[in-house]
C-alpha cells in the first residue's frame, strides 16, 4: 500500500505514543491494552482484536480483544480458536494484504461464527496482516466504526501501525517478562521442581542449566554426610554459598558455620585463627584465645582460597584432619576438635602438587568429594535467572520499583563473558538500578561499556515454540561462528576470544554441528 500524502500533527501524534507505548510497556497485555485504546479512540471504532497464526494446528487464536463496553467478558473470544481457511482472517492470511469491508452482509470471507459466540454484532472491518521477518504470525481487526466508513487512508495508517505491533508482539514472545524466567525455567527443567532444589534456590543457589543441574546432583550425594568436600572453580563462582547450604541443610545446622580466607593472612596470623593461642605466646597475645576449630564444635569450618596456604602451615592443617587434634600456639595441652571441612580454591590443585607447592598428602585428604562450579559463561542459560534475582535484590535495597530488563539489554548481558562470574554480574545489575533512577526499564545506555563492547542492532528472532534454552544455545552458536570467522578457523584464538577452554569449545562445535 502506498503512503498516504495527508499525515497530520494529530497522526503523527498517534504513530508517537504507540512507540512510546511498546518502548515503555514490557507486559504484552498492558502493552496491547494501551494501544488498542488509543487506536479506539483515533479512529472512533467500537473494538479492536488480534489474532495469531498457529501454523501447527492451522488455526487462529486470539490474544488480545478490547470493545467499547469494558463491562463485557471477552475472555471466551480470547480461547476461542478456528481454522485458518475460514473468514476474512483467512483471506488475508493467504492473500498477505488488507481486507476494507464497509458492509459485512455483503462479503462472503465474513466468518460468523465469532460474532454468534460472543453476541458481538459486526458491521464493519479492517483486516491486515502482522508481519515480521518471519513472515506473517496473524492479523489485527479493527472493528465496527462508530461513524461513517473506513478509509483508504485510515487503512494505510493501521498497516502501518500494524507492522510495529507485529515486531513488538514477537519480541514480547521471545524474551517474556524477566519476572517471569523462573517459573518458565522451573517448567522447562521438571529436575529443579524436587524438594532440595527448592530447598537450594531459597538459600541463594539460583540455576537450572545443565551445569549446575550436575552441581545439584553431586550436592544431593554429600549434603547429609561428614565427608571434606573441596570447591574447584574461579573466582565469583558462588563457593561459599554453596558452603552455607551444605551447612544449613546438612546434619550440622545447628552447629557453628565457620569460616577463613587463608589467602588474607599471613603464616603466623593463620596459624593463630585456626588453632588459637594462649597467653603470651607472642606480642599481643594478652588472654587465651580459642581457635576457629576448636569455636567450630561439632559445625562446619569453610577454608576458602586454601590453595593459598603456606607450605609450614600445610602439615600442620594435615595433621588436624588425620587426628582431630590441635595444638593452641604457644601451649603444651592438646584439643580434641569435630568439625566438618569444606574447602575451595580457584587454582588447579594438581598443577599445584606436581609443582611441589601443595602437600600431596594434604590433597588427598581435602579432595575427598570434589566438586566443580562451572564459569557463568558456560552456563548463559542461568543469566536471565540470576539478572531477575539481582534487580529484585537491589531495587528493593534501593527503595525502587522492580527494574525490568530491555530485550537488547539481556542479549549484551548473554554475551559478555563475565570473567568475575556471578560477582561481576550482580555489581553489573547493582550499578544499572542505579543508572536508571526515574525510569521502569533497564537498557543498553544503563549496562557498562564493557558489556557493551559489542553491540547487536536487533535481537534473533523467536523460532515457534523454542524455549528459552534454545534461544540461548542459538545465540552461542551464532557467536561461535563469528568467533571462528574472525579468527580464520583457529579454534584455539576463537576458545579465547569466547573465554572457553580449547576443549570446550571442540565439544560446542560438535554439538552445534558448526562447520569448520
């Protein structure tokens, strides 16, 4: 349809507030429901509805219906469904162009079925297609002009209109609204619905990839046992809040939860922390001092970053765990000590021995139950979780409205590597409630400049009936082959560039079915 030459003040006023409408609305019914009033209103029109294509079911279905009477239920026309061939829908449909009807007695297209089931007397219509890069995904009515007939120029204009609602529609299907990824995750991963992933979810442990599904599992395994569990992973992973649930659901809950950074003090200061001292065993020393062993009492005592012990301390913590008996530095009487040690460390333990940095006798003693915390970046499933869990935290922290996320905002947030992990990502979320002050949604002008490194013009669009786990892995396979086209095929510059090791990045390959 070609443009129309008589735009007015007055359209252009309405083309702007239904942009306005999409830009600051991200719940699909209030969205619809704002624009629908003001077309009622524009074009003096009794009601106005959508309908979408399913094309599994060749049907059409409605999402959206708003009339002039807001007293009238149109709940049954919003679950009523009927076959693409019949009325002017499927005129249009197949034609892929407006229908003006000015007189519905005299078209045969007309469908009455809806008019029958709802009492909704229909005189007359316009009829467009919503269009996407995807193709057509249904149809928009504008219903019953309250004065004269339809117009050349009002049918431009709904076309028109019609073509923006279309976009925004099939984003609000891709993305949803952020307050609502946890239940479409917990839906989509039955694993997570069990007791102890409840259990592990109200404690602050927020996933259900795949990744953290095994964590889950192997957590399952050790969480009612005394066994020395040791954390491996980087820095941010969430080390100690998976001490803390261990703790809290295990049988020592109500016992002590202790814990150390044995990369913050020096030998000497470790020593006493973990053992205590008694008076005047050095300068300073002024009364007996009970160590974090001997407070723990029958609790659980977190050794973080313990990689980082010294080599004389080392034999020392050995022989705490083959005995259960501590020396207080500076004493002659032993103490018997029970706790139960979890420990963690970001660097490769193994290296770290056959280094002849770390005790391989002690490695064996700590690594008895080992478990592995994946990177945030090979767990991307989790980001739009963990991004709705931060923007409740902060906004109520900072006394505002729950922020929500913009769809290009949460595509950069997926993109970006997170080196600090689950740390970086809430300081990230933390620092964008912050920059938005005074407006509902968060987006890409609020993120970092690191997040926004790499900009995208628009998000991939939605595949019909793709979960959001297929969204993701379809966004890691696009970055993955730019990275190999960037790099002229060499996997191991791309694993690099992507932040994946070598080997990780062969198994997506393959997974993906990536040509090289």
């Amino acid at each position: 349809m070609k443009q129309h030459p008589n735009i007015s003040t007055t359209d252009f006023d309405l083309f702007h507030d239904i942009s306005t409408f999409i830009h600051d609305t991200l719940d699909l019914d209030e969205m619809l429901r704002r624009i629908f009033d003001r077309i009622k209103g524009a074009f003096n029109i009794e009601g106005a509805s959508i309908a979408l294509h399913d094309p599994d079911r060749q049907e059409f279905f409605f999402i959206h219906t708003v009339e002039m009477d807001s007293s009238k239920s149109t709940d049954n026309l919003r679950q009523m469904r009927f076959p693409d061939h019949l009325g002017v829908a499927g005129w249009v449909w197949r034609n892929d162009r407006p229908a003006i009807i000015n007189d519905v007695s005299k078209e045969n297209h007309f469908f009455k079925g809806i008019d029958l089931q709802q009492k909704f007397v229909t005189r007359n219509m316009i009829c467009l297609p919503l269009r996407t890069r995807r193709g057509t995904i249904g149809v928009l009515y504008a219903l019953n002009k309250l004065e004269g007939e339809f117009t050349d120029k009002e049918a431009w204009m709904l076309e028109s209109l019609a073509a923006t609602i279309a976009i925004a529609i099939e984003n609000a299907n891709l993305y949803g609204e952020l307050k609502n990824h946890a239940s479409s995750l917990e839906n989509e991963n039955r694993r997570l619905r069990t007791a102890d992933r409840e259990r592990y979810k109200l404690q602050g442990i927020i996933g259900s990839s795949r990744a953290m599904q095994h964590v889950f599992h192997l957590l399952d395994k050790v969480l009612n046992s005394s066994t020395a569990v040791l954390l491996l992973g980087e820095t941010g992973t969430g080390k100690e809040l998976v001490t803390r649930v261990m703790h809290h659901n295990g049988p020592r809950k109500n016992k002590p939860f202790i814990v150390e950074n044995c990369a913050a003090l020096s030998e000497h200061l470790l020593e006493s922390e973990l053992f205590g001292h008694v008076k005047g065993a050095f300068t300073g020393a002024m009364a007996d001092k009970k160590g974090l062993f001997e407070l723990a009492a029958g609790g659980t005592v977190f050794l973080d970053e313990i990689g980082e012990i010294p080599a004389g301390m080392q034999v020392k913590l050995l022989r705490v765990l083959q005995d259960g008996i501590i020396r207080p530095v500076g004493g002659s009487h032993l103490v018997q000590v029970d706790f139960r040690l979890i420990s963690a460390t970001n660097r490769n333990l193994d290296e770290e021995v056959q280094a002849g940095r770390f005790r391989e006798d002690l490695f064996y003693r700590i690594n008895v139950f080992p478990i592995v915390l994946p990177p945030l970046r090979e767990r991307a499933e989790d980001i739009p979780l963990l991004v709705d869990h931060f923007l409740h935290k902060h906004s109520k922290k900072m006394n505002r409205p729950v922020k929500q996320m913009t769809p290009l905002a949460l595509e950069l947030l997926l993109h970006y590597q997170w080196p600090g992990n689950i740390r970086e990502l809430e300081n990230e979320i933390e620092r964008a409630v912050t920059m938005a002050a005074g407006v509902q949604n968060i987006g890409e002008e609020h993120l970092s400049e690191k997040i926004t490194a790499k900009n995208f013009s628009q998000p991939l669009p939605k595949v019909p009936g793709e979960t959001l786990r297929g969204y993701i892995e379809r966004i890691e396979k696009r970055w993955i082959g730019e990275a190999l086209q960037e790099t002229q095929g060499n996997r191991t510059r791309a694993a690099k560039m992507l932040g994946l090791t070598r080997q990780g990045l062969l198994k997506k390959i393959a997974r993906y079915e990536i040509p090289l």
